[in-house]
C-alpha cells in the first residue's frame, strides 16, 4: 500500500501556485522533497495536510482520504513543520503531558530517551532553548508514538553535524518497520542523498522530477565539454548545466549522451544544482 | 479534548500568574466593600480576556498550525476555549460568592449581582473569539477590540443599571439565557470560521 497517494493537487495563491502534483509513497519508503527557496515545497507539505484548502485533486494519506478522514489520519501520522509550535512556556514534561492525553500510544520513556540522546536539557522551557534544540524536541516529539508516517519540513536546518547524523540514524530505523514511510523536505541535498529512497523536485509549484534516487543517479551522467560545444547540443538533450571559465559541464540522460562522449557519475547535488540553473 | 484542556490549563497557570492574583486581590476588596462596583467588575473583565490572550498566544507560537496535525476536530480545539471561557469566569463567580459568604456573609441579592456581571462578561469572549479566529489576533486588533469593548461595556451597562430591579429580585434567568444563547452562537461561527481559516 501506499502511505501517500496524491492525484492532480493544486492550490492557488495570487502570486503562486501549486500545479497539478501527482506523487506517491511506498510504505517502508523514504520521499525526500527538494527544491529551491519557494519551490513550494511548505506550501505542498500544508495542501497535502489541510492546512491549506486544496483547489484540485485527491490527496489518500495511509488510505483514507484527505479532509473526510483527517482525524483518524492524524493519529497515524507525525507532523513537524517549520515552527515546532510549541508554547513557549512549556518544559519538556509540559510537553509529555499533553501528548500523553492527546496520543493513545504515546511513549513518554521513548520522548525523553531521545532528548536525552539529542542533549536537550529537559528543565528549560521552550522560549529558553535556540532554534536547533527547539528542532530536537519537535524530532522526538514525532517520533514517540506510533506514527506510520513522519512528516517533516525542513527538520535538519539548525541541527548540528552530529545531531543531523543521529537524526538519518534513527530515520533508517524507524523505516526498518515497512508500514511506515517518511517524507521530509530539505534544502541539505547530502541529508538526502544519504536516506532518500525516492527523490521529488519541486520547481515553481510543479515537480520537475520524480523518481527512484538510485534510478536517478543511474540514468543522468555528467559529460565535461568546452562552453562551444555545450552552444553546439541541442537544449532538449541537457537536463542541466554548470559553465565555468574551463568549460561546461552538463547533465545529460545517458539515452542522449552518445558513444563519443564520456559521462561520470552524477550526484543529487550535481544533478539539483545544475538542472535549476539550466 | 483531555490535551487541550491540559494544555490551556498549563499555559494559563504559567502566563498569567499575575491575573489570578488580581483576581482574588479585587475579590477581597469586593467582598469588604459590595457598593465598588469597579472592583467586582474588573476580575471579570481580566477572566473573559483570558482565552483571546491564549489564543494570542497560541497563534504567536505556531501552535495553531501544530494542533492542526494532531489528532483533534475542529470542534474540540474552538470548544477547549469556549470550555477555558467557562471555567475562568465560572472560577471566578465561585471564588466570590465564597468570599462574600465568608466576609460579608450571606447576601442572596450580592450573588445574584455578581452572576449578572457574569453573564454580562461572557458578552466580550463571545465576541472576541470568533473574530480572532477570523482576522487573527492581531489584524483589525483595534477594531475588534474597540467594538467588543463598547458591547462588553453596554451589557455591564444593563445589568449595573438593572441591578435594583430584576436581578436582585432573583430573576437572573434572562441574562443567563441571553448568555448561553450569545456563546452557542458564537460557539457555531467560531467553528465554521476555524474549518475555513488557513494555517
């Protein structure tokens, strides 16, 4: 089955839109959702949840449907958005207090296990902690009851290094369960290039690209050519481009680089960067 | 509903300490001295501004949008406040009637005149909340304000005045009922207004 499962979603704003997504997540899967400043990427994360109205499409969470079934969908699911949201008067065992009542199967040793890993001092209140600490709590908070999805906007920006290490470490666990699934959305593309299963890009509220990472990596090669033959190859054939003082590089489907040429190995970062500078 | 009623119950004991002592201070006060009105009234203005200043808070925060994830309807975040409104004034009224009992004696006519002020408090979030949840506690602030103070002061206006007539004759049924209905409807719009709100 899939956890996500969305058809043709769109949602206007005046100056922005976001234009007929379609997308799905298998259970057991790791989506990571990238794109640039204002891709959309919040903007997605809130239509699929209800934050915002929808205008078109269907959006199936676990199964049920988007808004019908809403509250027994957010039983199921973790949600970390860009501002944790908690008060800021609360302390950790405020904060276990009211998950407690608020989620059946919520596990208050795991909450502070975590935040002991992640060295949040449980006795300061929310207001006292900087925006990283802030982000570890909201990260073990989603993670201390049983949810079969995690939502996560932008849940490593502010984290050190080696929370941000642990952080992966424990997404690689919990999907070792196959009901459940992850999307997160980050502009750190080697966050993603370490855990994603698939990849989706947003660009100007639509998907540029989605797709298995490994068949991603697999199918574009980067070829090394001087800034005249880059003018040379016909635009349809370069899915993106990097030109320097030394030359050009471009990132090219292996289908449309030909036996005279020699590609290398593209990361996420290449292949990102370059196609949204084409 | 358990989580969010915890959760403003928390948030109130840790944000407003303040008000509480006010409120059994003015109590006091009141309890010595019935005829000053602005002492019994006043407690009651602070109590029925509290649930706006925790959906203030609420919206400063983020945590409108959070609670928006979690596994609650619409109905039970809009009624948690409506439910805090309640208890803060009905805490209120108690907390009164125990010191007038237990300094000024009993006086049927005095509690009376303090439920009427009550009823007339509930005026003020039964505006107020719908119309944070609709422009937000911080647009149209001072129009909202400005107009739910007028009513606020127009419902006190009618119960101090009415005071020798009906209410201390026991008859403070009109202006519960004027009440309860006020807050059901403000009740209703509040949640219609929360299912179309945007977080």
């Amino acid at each position: 089955m899939n956890a996500i499962e969305i058809k043709g979603l769109e949602k206007r704003f005046r100056d922005f839109a976001l234009c007929g997504i379609d997308l799905s997540l298998p259970e057991g899967c790791i989506l990571g959702l990238i794109g640039e400043n204002g891709a959309g990427k919040t903007t997605f994360i809130k239509t699929m949840l209800d934050l915002y109205h929808r205008d078109a499409g269907s959006v199936q969470i676990l199964g049920r449907s988007v808004p019908e079934d809403l509250t027994e969908i957010r039983r199921g699911i973790s949600v970390l958005l860009d501002d944790v949201g908690l008060p800021p008067q609360f302390t950790a065992a405020d904060t276990d207090s009211v998950m407690r009542d608020t989620f059946g199967d919520w596990d208050s040793a795991c909450f502070f296990s975590f935040l002991e890993r992640f060295g949040v001092p449980a006795d300061k209140s929310f207001s006292e902690l900087s925006q990283g600490m802030k982000k570890k709590i909201g990260i073990a908070l989603a993670l201390s009851h049983g949810a079969r999805l995690l939502v996560l906007d932008e849940p490593t920006s502010g984290l050190d290094p080696v929370a941000r290490d642990l952080f992966l470490d424990l997404l690689a666990d919990y999907t070792r369960r196959e009901d459940c699934a992850v999307l997160f959305s980050s502009h750190i593309v080697s966050d993603l290039e370490k855990i994603c299963d698939y990849i989706c890009f947003l660009r100007e509220g639509r998907v540029w690209l989605f797709e298995e990472k490994d068949r991603l990596t697999e199918e574009y090669g980067v070829v090394s050519v001087s800034a005249e033959e880059a003018d040379k190859i016909p635009q349809e054939r370069i899915a993106g481009i990097r030109k320097t003082s030394y030359g050009a590089q471009l990132i090219m489907h292996r289908s449309q680089i030909g036996p005279d040429r020699e590609a290398s190995p593209v990361t996420l970062e290449d292949l990102f960067v370059m196609m949204a500078r084409r | 509903m358990r989580a969010l009623l915890r959760k403003d119950l928390l948030l109130m004991r840790k944000a407003y300490k303040p008000y509480f002592v006010s409120i059994l201070l003015f109590g006091i006060v009141a309890a010595f001295k019935p005829d000053y009105t602005f002492f019994t009234v006043y407690p009651f203005v602070l109590a029925a501004l509290m649930p706006y200043n925790l959906f203030s808070l609420d919206e400063r925060s983020g945590w409108n949008a959070f609670s928006r994830s979690l596994p609650f309807t619409t109905q039970q975040i809009v009624g948690a406040k409506y439910i805090a409104t309640l208890t803060m004034l009905g805490a209120t009224w108690a907390l009164f009637a125990l010191l007038q009992i237990l300094i000024g004696g009993w006086n049927a006519g005095e509690l009376l005149h303090v439920f009427g002020i009550l009823c007339a408090a509930l005026v003020a979030p039964a505006l107020s909340l719908p119309a944070a949840i609709r422009w937000g506690t911080q647009k149209m602030f001072y129009l909202a304000v400005g107009l739910i103070m007028a009513l606020t002061g127009l419902a006190f206006g009618l119960i101090l005045g009415s005071r020798s007539e009906w209410l201390t004759d026991g008859m403070p049924v009109p202006a519960a009922v004027a009440a309860a209905a006020l807050m059901f409807v403000s009740y209703k719009v509040s949640v219609r207004w929360y299912q179309e709100k945007e977080f």
